[in-house]
C-alpha cells in the first residue's frame, strides 16, 4: 500500500445522481428536504446546494429519463449522506418527515453520529445525519475509535425542538 495519505482538508463536494423524473427529484431534495435550485440546466438537470453553493447535488435525466430503479442487489451508490450541523437541525428534518408521511427505512445511533436513512423518489439510499463532537465518540481501551449501530432514541431526539 502506499504512504501517500489524501490531505486532511479534503472534502467530498458534491454527488450527482442520475434520477428517472426530475419534477420528483426535485420535489424530494428541493420541497422536502429543503435544497435550493442554484441552476437548471433546461429540463434535464438541476444544481441544488444549501447556502448558496455552486451545488452539493446534481441530479439529471440524461441517461435515465424514465428508467426503473437500480438493482438493490447490483454495485453502485448505497446512499448520500447529508451532514447537518446540529442535533437540533436533524431533530427538524426527522419532525418534517414525519409530518409529511414520508418513509424512513431506518434510525440509528452509531456512537459518532445519528441517523436516519429514507430512499429519494428513485430508490437511491439517503442518510440524514449529524456528527457528534469529536471528544465524545465512542472509543475502547487503546483509545480507538468504535462505532456501532443501535436504534435511535426517536423521542429524545425530537425533545430538542421543546
């Protein structure tokens, strides 16, 4: 293996996905989730951010206008995670989903972070999520780092909005 580590600073910009229908695409990320459309690229892609980014996400139809979902059971994309800055603003999103009777596939405490996870209108996994502190992940005796995967304590995360 080589020596050569990718630099610390580096972050993951963007994801682009390739979605069947862009109306519901955006209906999901947009409506939904609340990403703003920073550029339409006529009625086959959108460039979505927060806070005015050139875009965190694209989504396009340009080799999957109509087309049925991804095999589950194929290599590929299993989910974009969506990083929120606080515990409070997940507790949003879960209380806006919930609101909107749209189904969530999973909520987990990993130990660093909590979780939920939902699929967009074309089957792609989603992963809403907040980091908790780095001084307070979970480690072992030599100090390593453990995460693990546990239910979500639902209503506590929901008593942040009180």
């Amino acid at each position: 293996m080589s020596d050569y580590k990718i630099p610390a600073q580096t972050r993951i910009g963007h994801v682009h996905l390739k979605v069947s229908d862009l109306q519901k695409s955006l209906g999901f990320y947009g409506d939904l989730l609340g990403f703003e459309v920073q550029m339409m690229y006529g009625d086959q892609a959108a460039f979505i951010s927060a806070g005015g980014y050139h875009h965190h996400i694209g989504l396009n139809t340009w080799h999957s206008k109509g087309a049925s979902p991804a095999p589950e059971y194929a290599p590929g994309l299993y989910h974009t995670a969506i990083l929120y800055p606080e515990r409070k603003d997940l507790a949003a999103i879960l209380q806006r989903l919930i609101g909107a009777k749209y189904p969530i596939t999973g909520a987990s405490d990993h130990g660093v972070s909590e979780a939920i996870y939902l699929d967009d209108p074309d089957g792609n996994g989603v992963e809403l999520y907040w980091d908790r502190p780095k001084e307070q992940w979970p480690t072992n005796e030599a100090g390593e780092m453990t995460m693990f995967t546990r239910s979500l304590n639902i209503p506590g995360l929901l008593a942040e909005l009180k």
